[in-house]
C-alpha cells in the first residue's frame, strides 16, 4: 500500500502534523504507524510528581486523539528505506509512501544507569519521566521528614531539560510548607556545565537554589544507582579529572540518559547524534527531500519540549504538502522551545527561547515577565495548557502556532 503521507509516530509531534495536514488538504492519504494504545501528555507529570494533577487528567486512549481521515498503522515501523520510499512493519510486512515525517520521540536508556532498572519504583528510587512512577515521587515527598534528597540530570540532549529541577524545586515547596526541609539535605547532581542553558533565566533560579538551601554540583553525572543499600554513584570531573563518588540517600530522583529510537539511529536518516539528520529551518532532510523530522526525534538544536512540536508541526505540515506538489520547503521553524519552570507551588519561571538561545516571549513583559517567577505563568501552566494540548494542538488548531512563511518578516 503507498500513501501521500506517511507518519512514523503518534505522539504529541506526529498526530500535532496530521491534524495540521488535514485541516489543510482532507483528500491527501495519510498513515499514521504508531503501536501504542495510550496517549500521554507528559509536560503534566511534573506535576503529578507534586500532587497537583492527578496520573489520569494526562492519559487519554490513543483512538481518542488519532485525527478522523488518517489510517492509523498499529505496528512498530522496524526499517526505513529511504532509496525505495519503503517503510518495513513489525509483522514483516511493508507500505511505502511519497513523503515520510519522522516524529517517533526518544527512548528513555533506562539501562545506561547500572542498576537503575531494578531499582525504579522502590526503596526511594523515583522518576516523573515514567508515567506510573510519577505518583510514587509524590508519595516519596510526602513521607520523607528527614534525610538526604537527590535529583540528577544527564548530559542533553534530553526532553524538557528543565525537568529535572522542577520536580526538585517543588519537593523543596512541599518540604517548606511541612515544615521539615531543615532536616533534609537536597542535592542536584547535573552533568552538565550550567544549572540552564539559557543564562538568563538563571538567575531567578539560582535565588531558589540558594532559599531551599540545595547543594548544586554541576558536572556530575549519576552512573549507577545500589537500591538495597540505597547509594547513588556520581562520576565527577573537577579540574579536567574525573571521579566516583558515592552518595547515600533517602530519596533518589532520577532521569534517564536519552537516545534516539534504534528505527531511526540504525537508519541512513540518522545524524551521528542518532536523531534525525534535518535542516534545521525547514526540517526537511539534508539528503531526502521527501523526508521530515520533528519532535524529540529530529536532529535540531532546539530544547525537545512540546512546545517545541506544537510549533513545528504546521511548518512540517506545508513543507510536507509543497513536496507531495513537488515544491520546496515554504515554511521555517525559528528554534522555538518553552519550559515553564516550577520553581513553588503557585509560581513558574516561564523560559521561552529559540536557536542560540534567543529569547521568543509569547507575552509582553507587563503582561507576563518570563524572567522572574510568576502567577501568570503558573495559571497558564496548570490550566491553559492542558485543553490547549488535547484540543488545540492535536485537533490541528494552531493557535499562537501559524507557521511562518520564509522570507516574510517575524
């Protein structure tokens, strides 16, 4: 069977770029291969980890968000064969297409982290980026009054970079209220250089580091993770020269290291980072002018947000549509990327950035300083969000998303 349009993935990216596709052309044939039977909208589990969401208010049934009008493919897309516009299927079977858009997501490489797998879910092992471990964080939070506390990050690329610390900074707030965050001694243990990659949101973080009393360790990398005697083993490099240290804890926090899925790093789509290799304007492929990727899985530069796929998707809808048509790329993608930082219960630090860092605010500055911790943020977090996820973005309404139109002005 040959499709206009071929779809690897049906997560926020792939079903965001149906939606659009559609709304623009009905009449293209569209195949959706994704064999997942739940959609999740995992930005929430940060929050389910503080107990302001519930697991349920951020699963929904993958035939519940597939757009009307598509054939969704209920397999695992195993090959691509990009010379024969051939896509290989997880029962051997094969479809082929005229234009494919990659936009499977990351793998979570759990096991990159010795021990980390058996550990998971007890004994104080957490992690917000698994959607049944999210609620043990919260009730990992509750019950500690005392101990040490540890929150890592690994080296990028990762999703949502600032998740890490959000889920540490609202443990702090819950703490604080309790009254027993003197009693506990908060770490994070990141890999990387800085506490963000964009300078200037640091300092609002920095001044929260310092009121919940967190000993931050930058270039410190969690390598293996002793359940049974509940000890976290750091590889640090201080003056050029690494080191193993070991750190005993109470509860241990932990996100994984992140890689792109084997379909697409195994595949001659694949950059050397594994992603896929796109232009990162137009993101259409270097080489395979049929070909797009978005989302977690493309090559780009950009933070891997929903944010991020939510303005991506209309661009690779219309550069999707010129190329069935036999046109170039009409559309570009500015890097843009948000992450609302919950720094307490109640108030965010609403990070909006683009490539190199360029600063993209969605809002004035009187309306809504993105530099400094905010209600507005929060509110915009907690209950804007969501409905603009599930009834927005994958319904294929770009609001504050119309893709822009290369050579025209922002």
């Amino acid at each position: 069977m040959t499709y206009d349009i071929v779809i690897i993935g049906g997560g926020a990216a792939g079903i965001a770029t149906a939606s659009s596709i559609l709304k623009r052309n009905a009449k293209v044939t569209i195949a959706v291969v994704d064999p997942a039977t739940d959609h999740y909208y995992q930005p929430g589990w940060t929050m389910v980890g503080a107990g302001v969401f519930t697991p349920e208010q951020t699963r929904k049934a993958e035939a519940d968000v597939m757009p009307k009008g598509v054939r969704w493919i209920r397999l695992p897309a195993i090959t691509i064969d990009p010379d024969h516009n051939e896509i290989q299927l997880g029962d051997g079977s094969s479809i082929t297409y005229h234009v494919l858009i990659v936009a499977p997501g990351l793998r979570l490489a759990w096991e990159k982290i010795e021990g980390l797998p058996e550990a998971l879910g007890r004994n104080g092992v957490t992690s917000n980026y698994r959607y049944d471990l999210a609620p043990y964080t919260y009730r990992l939070v509750k019950e500690l009054q005392q101990g040490r506390a540890l929150f890592s990050q690994p080296p990028m690329p990762i999703k949502c970079a600032g998740a890490p610390q959000k889920a540490m900074y609202l443990s702090c707030d819950i703490w604080r209220d309790s009254g027993v965050l003197p009693a506990i001694d908060v770490e994070f243990h990141n890999a990387g250089a800085a506490l963000f990659g964009v300078a200037t949101y640091v300092p609002a973080l920095m001044e929260y580091v310092e009121k919940y009393g967190i000993d931050l360790t930058l270039e410190s990398n969690l390598v293996a993770v002793d359940a049974d005697r509940r000890v976290a083993t750091f590889e640090r490099k201080q003056d050029g020269v690494s080191e193993r240290i070991e750190r005993e804890f109470a509860m241990l926090h932990v996100v994984p290291p992140q890689v792109s899925h084997a379909v697409v790093a195994n595949s001659p789509l694949a950059a050397a980072s594994g992603f896929v290799e796109v232009d990162e304007t137009t993101l259409r492929h270097k080489r395979f002018e049929n070909i797009f990727g978005l989302g977690d899985a493309a090559g780009t530069s950009n933070a891997k947000t929903a944010a991020a796929a939510r303005i991506q998707a209309p661009v690779v809808a219309v550069n999707a549509l010129a190329a069935l048509d036999g046109r170039p790329p009409v559309a570009d993608y500015n890097g843009y990327g948000s992450c609302p930082l919950t720094v307490e219960r109640g108030k965010i630090v609403l990070a909006e950035f683009g490539y190199g860092g360029k600063l993209l605010p969605s809002f004035p500055s009187w309306l809504l300083d993105g530099t400094r911790p905010t209600r507005a943020a929060w509110f915009l977090k907690e209950r804007m969000l969501p409905p603009i996820y599930w009834q927005g973005m994958l319904k294929g309404r770009e609001w504050m998303a119309a893709p822009h139109e290369i050579g025209k002005a922002a």
